[in-house]
C-alpha cells in the first residue's frame, strides 16, 4: 500500500505544510466544532491559575482566545508553516511555541494542563505513537493536572467499500471534494482534500488513525492517568450513542 512507502513523503508536518495558507478561512468557524467560547471557557477552568500546553496548536484557533481569557499559554507544532500564521497574529507572537512532533516531546517542566483539539491526536498513526504520547503527556504534567481531549466518535457506516467521496462545498469559482479510502484493521483514513478551480486542481493530505474511546482509556491507565470526566460537547452536554465527537478529561493522580 501507497501508505507504507518508505518512499512516501507524508509525515508529521505534511497535514500543516499544506494547509496552513487555507486553514483559517475554512475551520476559523466549525460547523462540528462546538461553540468556541464554550470550549475556551471549559479549558480555562481547568488550567485555573496554572499554565496550559495546546498538542498542534497550528494558527492559534484556540490558543489565542483562551491566552485572552487569562491563561499561560504555550504550544507544540510539527509544523512551520502554521505555527508562522500563529506568530504573525499580534496576540499569537506571544504564545511560546515548541516545533516537535508530540508523539515524544521533552519541555523540562510541567503544566497544570495538557490539551489537544479537532481530532488533532489522531494524526499519530499508530496505537504505539499514540500510547507514546500519552505517556510523554503524563510527564508533563503537575500533579493532579489535566489532560482534555477532542475527538470524533468513530462511525465506519460512512464508508462504503472502504471509502467514501463527499461534496464539502460548491461555488460559482471552487468545488472543494474530501476523498477518503479507509483501513479498518489499522483503523486508519487516507484522505485528499481536492480543490478545483480554473487555475488548477490543489490537495490537501491529511492522514489519521483514529481510537476508540475505551482504547483511549485505557491508553491513558498504562500512562498512569485516570478518567475525570467525558461530555458530548465543550458544554458538557451529555455523551450518547448520537454523540458525534466526546470530549475526555484525564487526570494525573494528586502528589505524582
């Protein structure tokens, strides 16, 4: 498979490299996001008067509102690109930022709040990174910190076949197409966002490997981390079969 090339140039930074000139103006506003400011408020509340670190925190999204809000942000980026759209935003320059792949990241200090956004963590695309990851964050954090996560419930009916192909948007200059083909035993997505205009066809890769909720759990338990608490939604409306996405807080023991 294309995806296990030696070869193929696809890597940590890839998803940013390419998407950082068009990012802002197609996810400033999610339709799946949730309302900002509820999601700015909920981690406020808990970084509390502690600092918080963003896993990818590309243009800032996120990061800048809740920097506004009162707390010390700082940030990990695979990606240059991004994190320049970050640093050329008056607010964003000064957000302390860290270019590192978070799959192993060592920052000599700790945070009373790790978090990570917009089904960001899935962008480490095997169990092995993921579970690295969240022992990487476990070091990271003060004791009895949090770490929050946001990420989409996985729902394989959206696949026919192993793939799917879906209309994003259509306008007068610009069709913009998302091609998926889908691994279900590596529980991974391949996928092009394709663009077409008069002036060319333009793709946008991006790569997951998604996880199940109790895989996460019990990624986060050999990390040494405890469920505090899971929501539907940065609201905290509850989580059901219908939810779409969760919202999962995990906690480092007291006196770690």
């Amino acid at each position: 498979m294309a995806d296990d090339d030696a070869h193929d140039p696809y890597d940590a930074s890839t998803y940013g490299e390419r998407i950082a000139d068009v990012y802002d103006e197609w996810y400033s506003e999610l339709p799946y996001g949730g309302d900002l400011p509820a999601a700015v408020a909920f981690l406020a509340g808990l970084a509390g008067e502690g600092s918080a670190l963003e896993l990818g925190i590309g243009t800032g999204r996120v990061a800048i509102p809740l920097r506004e809000a009162g707390v010390d942000v700082h940030g990990i980026d695979a990606s240059e690109s991004m994190v320049a759209r970050l640093r050329a935003k008056l607010v964003g320059d000064g957000i302390p930022v860290t270019i590192a792949d978070f799959r192993t990241f060592s920052l000599g200090r700790r945070f009373g709040l790790v978090y990570v956004v917009f089904n960001t963590f899935f962008g480490l695309l095997t169990q092995d990174d993921q579970l690295e990851s969240f022992r990487a964050i476990a070091a990271h954090l003060e004791p009895g910190g949090a770490f929050a996560m946001e990420a989409f419930v996985p729902d394989l009916a959206r696949f026919d076949r192993g793939q799917r192909v879906s209309v994003v948007g259509v306008g007068t200059d610009e069709v913009r197409l998302e091609t998926t083909k889908h691994d279900a035993l590596a529980q991974r997505s391949t996928s092009q966002h394709v663009v077409l205009r008069e002036d060319g066809i333009h793709l946008y890769p991006v790569r997951i490997r998604y996880a199940f909720i109790s895989e996460l759990d019990l990624m986060a338990r050999l990390a040494g981390l405890e469920l505090r608490e899971r929501w539907g939604d940065w609201d905290r409306s509850p989580l059901t079969n219908e939810s779409q996405k969760h919202i999962s807080v995990w906690g480092a023991p007291a006196g770690t």
